[in-house]
C-alpha cells in the first residue's frame, strides 16, 4: 500500500518537475546571458593560478589553467614551446557561462577537450572539465564559487570516477 501511495505521489510531482526543470533549463541555456560591468571582467583566483576572462556578453574570452598555466581561449587549440623544445597543445572546447542575476550566482565551465603536454621522455594526454559556481559580491569584487573537476590525465595520473575533486576558491575582480 505504500509503495502505491509513493508511485503515485512521483507520477503527480513528476510533470510538475520535468516542466520546472525544462523552464529552468530554457532560462539558462536560451542563447548568451549578458553579464553586468560588475561580473563582466578579470576574475583571479587567490591561491590558485586560475584566471578567467568573462566578456559582456556572456562568454569567456580566456582562462588561465592549473595544468601548466596556460591561458586557453575557447574552442581553439594552444600550443606551448617547452624547455625542452618540445610542443605541447590544450585543445580547449566549449566555456559557458551562466548568470542569475536575482541571486548573484555565477557559473562557469571551462571544457579541455585535448590534453596533450610532452616533456623529455613524459608525456601526458588526456582532459579536463572544470565548473565553477558560486555567488559574485553586490560591490562585484568577489566571486567565491565552489571548484568541481572532473579529469582524466592517463593512467600516470589517475582519477576515480567516484571521487570528484572539489574546493572552495575566491577570485578578485582584478584591472586588465
């Protein structure tokens, strides 16, 4: 008898669900939200060599990344000159980015599709995917967003698909 009360409680909740999370999900991902001066910017990780670029208009224009610090410009291909001579590239992919503006809450993706850094005799391939979200300050000068990563760097450097990395970060709004 239980069981029928809660199947049918989800079947009555669960129209109401899809539809709230299709109307969410229409707001978020309906083209380009455009971002105020005060979220628009440099934002620079404390702590962290993190630093991303967001443009006026909702994209990002760059982002400087942990994995050799290399700044990536979205949907192109970097590549570095190493010490040793060799070339190493950061395929990067799709950097969105999301803004509630009733809320202040800032969500950011940044996607390396390819990985593929070489070093003398080491090499690593692989990928990244890193999301960042978390509320700006009303004066706009800091942004405290939750640091979810989720990579896969080879067998050198393995991660366990149960065990995402996450971390608290504060950026500041710094001057080009």
């Amino acid at each position: 008898m239980n069981r029928k009360i809660l199947i049918i409680c989800l079947m009555l909740l669960a129209p109401w669900t899809i539809a709230g999370c299709q109307i969410n999900r229409t707001q978020l991902f309906s083209g380009r939200n455009s971002l105020p001066p005060e979220v628009a910017g440099t934002w620079q990780a404390q702590d962290s060599p993190w630093k991303i670029v967001l443009n006026g208009d909702g994209t990002v224009s760059s982002a400087v990344i942990p994995m050799g610090q290399v700044e990536i410009t979205p949907n192109k291909i970097t590549r570095i000159e190493m010490k040793d001579g060799s070339f190493s590239t950061y395929k990067a992919g799709d950097c969105i980015v999301e803004y509630t503006p009733e809320t202040r809450l800032l969500l950011v993706t940044i996607e390396i599709k390819d990985i593929h850094i070489t070093f003398n005799e080491n090499v690593i391939d692989g990928n990244s995917l890193d999301r960042f979200v978390g509320p700006v300050s009303e004066d706009g000068k800091t942004w405290t967003p939750d640091w979810i990563a989720v990579f896969d760097y080879g067998p050198r450097f393995p991660q366990d698909p149960n065990d995402i990395f996450a971390q608290s970060l504060v950026f500041r709004k710094v001057n080009d």
